[in-house]
C-alpha cells in the first residue's frame, strides 16, 4: 500500500525542513562571522541554537500541507512547489536574518559578505 500524502508529506517536511535549517543556519551564521555582527561568538552562536528548531518547524509545514493537499492528485506539482519553497526560503532567511540592514559594518559593503554570490540579490 503506497504511503498517503499526509504521512509522505511529514516526512518530507522532516527531511527538507531539517535541511532548510540547517543551511539557513549555517549561512547565517557564516554572514555574521564575516560582517562581525553580534557581542561574540558565544552569545551568536547560542542565538543560531534557538533559531534553529523554529526554521525547522517553519520550514515543515509548508511540505506536509503541499503534500496533504496538492499531493493527493499532483505528486510531482507538490514536490516541486516544495522544493521551490525551500528554496526561497532559505534564501530569505539568510539574506533578512544574516544581513540586517539596521546594523552598521565596517567589514561588509552593504551589509553584504565577501562570499556572497553577485548574482543572487541580497
């Protein structure tokens, strides 16, 4: 019996959501680093920990209801739709959480990493 789109879907929203944190995460906190945001290291790292869990739980949702809803008769619609998701919202998080705009750095032009790619809007 092929699994149904509620439970595809939470598991799909645990694999990708999981992911989606981590790389968020990650470039966040590789943003910080570079454009020396925060008090210290410690005090950005612990923040990215609580972060964490939240981008997660934020990026699973969307996945189980894509699949619960849009996956019951469109598999691959929903599985693109959620890719096209995650994707977008990685890029949001890191570029709204991992690039504030009201924090002034001496380090980054614009606020805007050394490493970031030039073709992907910041």
């Amino acid at each position: 019996m092929p699994p149904r789109p509620w439970s595809r879907g939470i598991r799909l929203g645990i694999l990708f959501g999981g992911l989606t944190s981590v790389v968020s995460v990650v470039g966040i906190g590789r943003a910080w680093a570079a454009c020396d945001v925060g008090v210290n290291a410690g005090a950005n790292a612990m923040t990215l920990f609580f972060l964490a869990p939240l981008v997660w739980i934020a990026a699973a949702i969307p996945w189980v209801v894509l699949q619960g809803v849009l996956g019951r008769r469109h598999r691959r619609s929903a599985l693109i739709a959620g890719l096209v998701f995650t994707v977008w919202f990685t890029w949001f998080l890191v570029t709204w959480l991992g690039m504030p705009d009201s924090y002034p750095s001496p380090w980054c032009t614009d606020n805007v990493p050394p490493w970031w790619p030039s073709y992907l809007p910041a």
